[in-house]
C-alpha cells in the first residue's frame, strides 16, 4: 500500500502545477523576446519569466517595468517558466 502511495505521489507532482513567487522585483526585461528577469525578495533567486505564445507587444510594454514588484502567478515547461498571471504590488 505504501509503495502504490509513493508511486502515485510521484507521478504526480511530476506533473507541472501552478505556482507563485510572492515579492518579485524586476531587474531587466526583453521587449523583442517577451521575457523578463526578476529577484525573489524572500530567497534572494533570480527568475527568468517567459510570456506564452499570442502576447499583445503593446500590452507587454506597460507591464513588469525594472524595479516594480509583483507576485507571479507561473508554471513550468520544458525547463522554462511561463507567466500565467501577475499582480502589481509596489
């Protein structure tokens, strides 16, 4: 029984979730490949945030601008992490 519930936890946090960085301070951003950088204000790690396929350019330019903070909603993909959602903190 315990070995089904190992392997069953196993296979899925394998599984790519949703999850979230709670205080991200941008520190540079890619207007020509959707992508910005941001520190974690709790572990000090740097993240490097892709925009999913379809993004509107003009919408990205307004958003995530150097120094703001946001909590970032993501997932992981390929090794990559895509931006779901953000919120505008400070």
């Amino acid at each position: 029984m315990l070995k089904k519930f190992l392997v069953f936890f196993l296979l899925l946090s394998s599984f790519s979730f949703s999850r979230f960085v709670n205080e991200c301070r941008v520190l540079s951003r890619d207007l020509y490949d959707y992508n910005f950088r941001c520190r974690s204000l709790e572990s000090g790690k740097i993240f490097t945030f892709h925009m999913p396929g379809g993004v509107n350019g003009y919408a990205w330019t307004e958003y995530h601008k150097i120094g703001r903070v946001y909590k970032i909603f993501f997932h992981e993909e390929y090794g990559s992490y895509i931006l779901e959602n953000s919120t505008f903190l400070y």
